[in-house]
C-alpha cells in the first residue's frame, strides 16, 4: 500500500513540471571591449584584435658603412665621392669605385713647408711692416716667439717663427719686412724655412744699420735633402725649385656612397582585425579582445495561457528586440547585476510558436486522464485487499 501511494505521488510531481522556454535571440550588438560572459541568455562572440604597423625610413648620411643606428643600405640611393689625387700607384679594385688612369709627370720639387722663421744674429733688431702672403693673399698663421716679444723686438739669437696652419707649396709664398739694428752695429737676419722643425732652405740677409727684405721661395737655393718626388696632371713650371723628370701613367678614382637609414615602426591608433592601407604588419604580442553579445529572454508559462485571449501585438515586440536597455542590463551583468526587466516578457513570440508550443506540451493535455486512471487503480486495489480480509474473516 505504501509503494501504490509513493508511486502515485512522484506521477503527482512529475506532472507539474514544464521544461523552459525561450524567445527568439537578439540581433548582435556592436563589439565592446568590456568583457562580457556567456550563459542560458546572452550569447557572445568573442573577436581578438591585434596593432598592426608600417614600417617608415629615418635616413641617414651617405657612407661605405652602415651602423647601428642606420643599419640598413637603399643602394638605389648614392652619390659618388670627388676624384682622388693622382698617384703612381694603382688603387684597390672595390665594388662601385671607377677608376681612371691619366697622363702625369714626375717632378722632384722642393717640399712643402708649415713654417718659416726670422733669425737675428749678430745683433739685436726690431722688425716692422711685415708681410706674409701665399700665392698673392694673407695666409692665417700662429705666431711662435723665443727672445722676442709682440712688437717684433727680437734679441741677439731669437727668432719670431711663423706656423702655417698647414703644408703649403713653397714656391707660393713671400715674405717682407724692414729691420733696424738696435746696437749701432751690422745686423744680419737669417730667414729659414722648413716643416715639422725641418729646415729646407735658409738665406742671409746683412745690412749696417737698417734695410728690407723680400723673401721669395722660388728664389731659394734649396739643399739636396729638401727635395722629394711630386706627380701631377698638371704641368708645373720648371725651375730650381720643381724639375721636371719623366711622363707617367697616373691613377686617380672615385667611390660610390650609399644612403644609410633606419626603418621605424609606426603604429595605427586602434586594435584591428585585419590589415588597414598602409598597415600591413601585425604585433602578435599587442592585442585585445573584443565582444558582441545577443540576448534572449525566458517566456513565462502564463504568456502561453494568456496568448488565446489577449494575442500579442508582433509589430510591437519585434521592435521591443532592438531596444538597447536589454543589453545595458547584458552590460549590468558583468557588474555582478543582471535584472531581467519586466518588459522582457513581451519580447517577440510568434502568435505561430505559441501554438506550436501548446501542442508540443502533450503531457499537459492527458495528465487528468492519467490522474483518473490511477485513482481507479489505487480503489481496485484497495477494494480488492478488503475483498481478501473479509473472506478470511468468513473461512475463519
């Protein structure tokens, strides 16, 4: 007896319960890049967008090689260096250098100078009106004084010396200048001229009291030592100070120089999902994700009792759907607050499906039959259990 009323109270049980039952999805919102999480009513698509760049040159100067901080090469973009010198010897075979060769002449010249110095001797003198020139113009110099000072006082065995500011040719230069003995003797003054503490040449100048000089270099007997071999294209004059000595082949050359830059990255400003124009370069190590979400609501079972008398307005709901406050309260959610408003229940449910669904709850449709069918059962049984104890009764 207790297993039949057991066994009618779970049919009893079974019987009230209805499976849910849901509206039709929302159109899919635009992407957010607040998170959003799925479940039984927001359904979410998740897109992972990524910083793309290009690439642009920061150029550099134009050289042989590269460094760090242009280390790349546009050999589409050089120049070419000024021609070397000319010189006797044949110079290395390098890619890009041209190379030329030329009618020369050896000459054996006197070698150029960086200095020249004034010598009193004999006795003390002052020097005035000087002059120094170089091919016709002043040339800069640093003036260099041993027992002398700045207003050109020199005393017996100083000197005032003249330091170029670099070699020069010595059959350009000049000097000039006035002297007085300040002694009342002879004075002499030697002029040298030479490069690096080297004399090449010297000369004398005495007078009794006072006299001038113009110092000329060309002009100068130079000593065997002060010569050396000079080539040139050009023919030079022939004189003591420059000797011609044979026609040569002279080699000169000029380089290729390529431009050297840098590429740098430049970023777009916002995550994509693909290439944009020029920004064809993906970082796979920034990115960010991206979510759109749609939603649904649950249809609460009195809807489908009260869709015969009072249908639904189809228009209305499915303008409902594209209200936006359902996804604020999608949004909500990920705050931990997830309402369904009250409105929800009349998101769009097809007049059609409704129908559907009455027919589909069979269950529903038969549970008296089942529930009168069982009862019989249940008084069958029991009549018949009296039934049995009576007659035992009666046997007895």
């Amino acid at each position: 007896m207790k297993k039949i009323l057991v066994l009618f109270l779970m049919l009893f049980g079974v019987g009230q319960v209805s499976a849910l039952e849901y509206s039709d999805y929302s159109e899919f919102s635009e992407y957010t890049d607040r998170y959003i999480k799925g479940d039984d009513l927001t359904d979410v698509k998740v897109e992972r967008r990524y910083k793309y760049y290009k690439f642009e040159k920061e150029l550099g100067g134009y050289g042989e090689d590269t460094t760090l901080d242009y280390p790349y090469i546009d050999k589409e973009d050089f120049i070419y260096t000024e021609y070397s010198g000319a010189t006797l010897d044949k110079p290395e075979i390098k890619e890009g250098r041209i190379i030329e060769t030329v009618l020369g002449h050896h000459y054996s010249k006197i070698k150029d100078i960086n200095y020249i110095k004034l010598e009193a001797q004999m006795a003390s003198i002052t020097l005035a009106d000087i002059e120094v020139l170089y091919k016709g113009e002043k040339i800069e110099y640093e003036l260099e004084l041993n027992n002398a000072n700045d207003d050109f006082k020199i005393e017996q065995g100083g000197y005032i010396k003249f330091n170029f500011l670099e070699d020069i040719d010595i059959r350009y230069i000049t000097v000039s200048f006035d002297f007085i003995s300040r002694n009342n003797k002879n004075a002499s003054i030697c002029v040298r001229a030479g490069r690096d503490q080297e004399d090449y040449s010297l000369s004398f100048h005495e007078y009794v009291d006072s006299g001038s000089v113009f110092w000329k270099g060309i002009n100068i007997p130079g000593y065997a030592s002060s010569y050396e071999d000079y080539y040139s294209e050009e023919n030079s004059p022939i004189g003591r100070a420059c000797n011609h000595i044979e026609d040569v082949t002279l080699y000169k050359y000029k380089d290729i120089m390529y431009r050297n830059y840098n590429l740098i990255k430049i970023y777009y400003d916002d995550y994509l999902s693909d290439s944009f124009e020029d920004y064809i370069y993906k970082d796979d190590l920034l990115y960010k994700d991206f979510y759109s979400f749609r939603v649904r609501t649950i249809i609460p079972e009195k809807i489908i009792e009260e869709a015969k008398s009072e249908p639904i307005n189809v228009d209305v709901s499915t303008n409902k759907l594209n209200d936006n406050s359902i996804y604020h309260e999608v949004l909500d959610k990920t705050q931990n607050v997830y309402k369904i408003p009250e409105k929800a229940i009349y998101y769009p449910v097809n007049i059609n499906k409704i129908e559907d669904l009455k027919e589909v709850s069979i269950f529903k449709l038969i549970y008296p039959f089942i529930f009168i069918f069982i009862t019989l059962v249940i008084l069958i049984l029991v009549l018949s259990k009296l039934y049995k104890k009576k007659k035992e009764c009666v046997t007895v």
